[in-house]
C-alpha cells in the first residue's frame, strides 16, 4: 500500500490462531505478516505471526479491510 500512514486496517475475521508462548507487559513484539492472496476491493487475506525476540508466541490467518483515511 503506497503512503501507509494515510491508511487505516480493520480486521474483519481472524482464524485457526495458536498462542505458542507467553508474552509479559515490557515485551516488544514483532508482527510479521504475508499475504496469502493478492488484495482485491481492499480486502487482504494474510498470514501472521508474532515474535518475542527469536520466540514465535502467536500465529494465525487474519482478514483485514484496507481503507484510505481522508483528512
């Protein structure tokens, strides 16, 4: 998405998602996301998974709307 500042995601469904690990307050965590089909009518399908340093304390299949924030 070009100039992803001016976009704001809203999750429209989330699936088969696993917690594999603990995250504490003070943790920073790392969202790394692919997509899984390309993005039609601003809808993404994706792929993510969360990271705690090395750790991977989550991961899942989201669907999110992309939409254009106006000013």
């Amino acid at each position: 998405v070009p100039d992803p500042e001016h976009y704001a995601t809203y999750f429209l469904k989330i699936d088969n998602v696993k917690f594999r690990g603990k995250v504490v307050p003070g943790d920073t965590l790392i969202i790394k996301a692919d997509l899984l089909e390309p993005i039609r009518r601003g809808i993404a399908h994706m792929f993510g998974q969360v990271f705690v340093g090395d750790n991977l304390v989550s991961e899942g299949e989201l669907m999110a709307q992309i939409v254009k924030e106006y000013e």
